[in-house]
C-alpha cells in the first residue's frame, strides 16, 4: 500500500492541473486506459502470491476508484466553471419587453361568414347546411330550372363523372346553395326562416369571379310573409353589414325561376376618389337577387303553396365581402399573402360581434 503512495499522487496532481475536459480525458486514457499505468500494474497481480495479490489488488481498487471519482469530479468542476463563464457573458434581461411573433387570421371569408351569419341570427335566421355535391334534381329541377335552361349546360356547370353503365342520376358541383332550402323545407317543414351560407361553383373565372366562391341564401316561409317584409330584411341587414345609418334599396324587376316575382337589388352609392361609399350619392350598384318563392319550389319541397308563401334572396358573400372593405380583385382573396389583405383591415382579432360589427 506504501509502494502506491507516491502513484497516487502523481495521478491526483496531474487530475487537479488539467485545465479542460481534453486533458482530462488525455489523464484518464494514461491512468485508467487500456494501457494506462494503473491498468498494467494491474495485470501484474497474476505474477503474485496468493498473500500478495490480495493486498496489492485491494490498494489498486481503491486507488482506480479514487482516481475516477478524481476525474469525474475535476470534469464537473471545469463544466461549471464553463457555464458560470459563458452565463457571465451571455445575459438576458426579463424585464425587457419580448419580441413580437407574427400572428395568424381568419381569412376574409371566414370573417365576414361569421358577421354575415350574426346579423341575420339577429333577425331569427338559422343556419342551415348541405352536400356541394348535390343531385341534378335538387340543384335544379326542384328548383324550377327547365331542362333547357342554360345553366344546365356542361360550359357553365361542373357534373360529376360517371362511369360506363352507372345509371345514377346525374350530380354536379352545387352552383348555389338554393338546394339547401329544398332540404331544409323537407326536413323541417313550414314555417321556417334559415339562411344558407356556403362554397359553390361554376364554370367562371376573371376579375369577379372564380370557379369556386362564396354565397349566402335566405328563405322565410309563413303564412302571410310578403315582399314588403322582404324589402325590410334587406334594408336591415345592408345598414348593419355596411355600417351606414341612412340605406336607400332598389328593387328591379327580374326573372329567377325560383322565385314570382323576382327584383334584382340595387344599393345607392356613390364613387369618391375611386373609393365606393355605401348609402350616399347618385349611383346604383347591384348587390343580390330576390323574389317569392315560386309555387312550384314549395311543392317540390312538399309544402302547399295555396297555404303557405314566403320570399327568398342570395348575395356573394366574396362580392359583398370586396364592397365593403374596398378589395379590387375577387382573386386577391385566394393567391395573395396575408400582408396584402391586412392593408384591407384584415388582422387578426378582428371577430364579428352578435350585432354584427367588428369589433376590434
């Protein structure tokens, strides 16, 4: 055990001086390795007497064991020294503000949905859904489109493929959401006031359109329901969604097959530095379609029109949508990023409240 002394303090000198892990692990490969001087006396105890080897291999344990625990010790001690020296140089002040990140928003679309769908819940419409891919007899027949009629040609609406010997009636792309009116007045019956916002297609694409966009449908059925209750709904709604006190309609008589008598709706305004102002001026802009329902509508959806009746609408919400917050381009809202459609007030917590404004 004496012979071992001045070996052990070698080791513990040469561990205290090291100065960083590298040399560290230089000291452990030299003392502890597979050839490192306390491995090789090692090896020597098979030349040893029995008496020997027992004496001597005990004090080599223990000075391998102190040896290591050494260099862990001295390994730890350099690592803390490194983090107190880089946490001295490398300091963060909490008490500084922290840096913005780049928020999310719902999308245009999303938004005025929502405050199209609060505004008219207002008024006591639910809302009511259905398939985009609807069969041709509610996407028009029920909805008293002839077989003729040119929005039932391949050019204007997308059907669905069928197979060879598929004898399925035919599907389309919805190009409107009038169908979910049919459902719900088969579903629900009369009276009912519901609004039908939704995706639909057609086969349309340049500065105003898309082949995919957005409208919004609404039906009341009752007994007495008449076009001047309609002429109110509309007047009630443009003031709100526009945020206008004063709203002036005006109805121009049309022709929808859905609906007798139909107007197409035009809203006063005026153009000032090319900027639309709503509810001022001398001009008309058309806005939606409307009308009563048409007796044979309500048949198809199997209520009897000589007990109740009812008026309808739809607007796009995309148009509507451009309108209000000045946007140029129907398509800005599909291929531009998120910066060009905050310089159209557009950001994040902007959440239609249930009167139907922003609030912001």
């Amino acid at each position: 055990m004496d012979d071992l002394t001045p070996l052990r303090q070698q080791w513990l000198d040469r561990i205290k001086t090291a100065a960083d892990p590298a040399a560290i692990e230089e000291v452990r490969l030299a003392a502890l390795g597979k050839k490192g001087e306390i491995s090789l006396k090692m090896r020597e105890l098979g030349k040893m007497t029995p008496e020997e080897r027992q004496t001597t291999g005990r004090a080599l344990n223990e000075l391998r064991d102190e040896i290591d625990a050494a260099l862990r010790a001295r390994k730890l001690a350099l690592e803390d020294a490194a983090l107190e020296e880089r946490l001295a140089g490398e300091w963060l002040d909490v008490t500084l503000p922290g840096r913005p990140r780049p928020r999310g928003t719902i999308h245009p679309i999303s938004q005025v949905t929502d405050e199209v769908t609060a505004i008219f819940a207002d008024m006591g419409f639910a809302v009511a859904e259905g398939p985009q891919v609807e069969t041709d007899w509610y996407n028009f027949d029920a909805l008293n489109i002839a077989p003729e009629h040119p929005s039932r040609q391949e050019m204007d609406t997308f059907y669905m493929h069928r197979a060879e010997g598929d004898n399925r009636p035919p599907h389309v792309l919805r190009t409107h959401t009038s169908p979910v009116q049919i459902r719900s007045l088969q579903e629900q019956g009369a009276p009912i006031r519901v609004i039908a916002p939704g995706r639909v297609y057609r086969m349309d694409m340049d500065q105003t359109h898309t082949p995919m966009f957005h409208q919004v449908e609404g039906l009341a059925i009752d007994r007495d329901i008449s076009m001047a209750q309609l002429k109110w709904v509309l007047e009630e709604f443009c003031r709100t969604y526009f945020e206008v006190d004063e709203i002036e309609l005006r109805f121009r008589a049309s022709h929808f097959p859905f609906t007798e008598p139909s107007a197409e709706v035009d809203i006063r305004c005026s153009w000032d530095g090319g900027q639309l102002k709503i509810g001022q001026g001398d001009s008309w802009l058309e806005i939606l379609g409307s009308g009563m329902v048409h007796p044979h509508v309500l048949r198809s959806a199997g209520v009897d029109p000589d007990k109740w009746q009812g008026f309808a609408f739809g607007m796009g919400i995309d148009r509507i949508a451009m309108l209000k917050y000045g946007i140029p381009d129907l398509r800005a809202f599909f291929e531009s990023d998120l910066r060009w459609l905050r310089h159209y007030g557009f950001a994040a917590g902007d959440i239609p409240s249930v009167s139907g404004g922003l609030s912001r």
